[in-house]
C-alpha cells in the first residue's frame, strides 16, 4: 500500500472513530448497527484495512451524517 493511501485511511478511521464516540457508541453497538463485525469496525478505525463505499455508507448512516464528512480530507 502507498504510504499516502496509509494516511487517507488513517484519515477515515479517524473520523469514524471520532464520531462513534461523539454518538456514544462502542465499536460493538457501531459494528451491530452496521451489521458488521466489531473485529472489522476496529480495523477500519486502525485503517489496517480498505473498506467498500456500501460498508463506509452503512457506518455514515449509523452515524448520522453524511459519507462526504468520512472521505473528505479536511484540507479541502
């Protein structure tokens, strides 16, 4: 993986996890409502793994905003 791809999605779990914890969910009741495993929730925070747009969207629904706010670098 390029390390400026690492960085992006560092940037995505980031805000995940920033707004999981703004909503006061764990990582369990977020991957529950997603219907994903905790173990993939916590990956996608850690960015040890790219995601698909659906599961970033499930996660963007959950999390009542929108998918733009978890893709968008904050340069922009």
């Amino acid at each position: 993986m390029d390390p400026s791809d690492k960085i992006y999605l560092q940037l995505i779990g980031n805000k995940i996890r920033t707004q999981r914890e703004i909503n006061g969910l764990s990582q369990f009741q977020l991957a529950t409502e997603c219907d994903l495993s905790k173990n993939q929730i916590g990956r996608i925070e850690r960015a040890e793994i790219s995601t698909t747009i659906i599961t970033l969207k499930r996660i963007a629904d959950v999390l009542r905003i929108k998918i733009e706010e978890l893709v968008t670098e904050a340069s922009e």
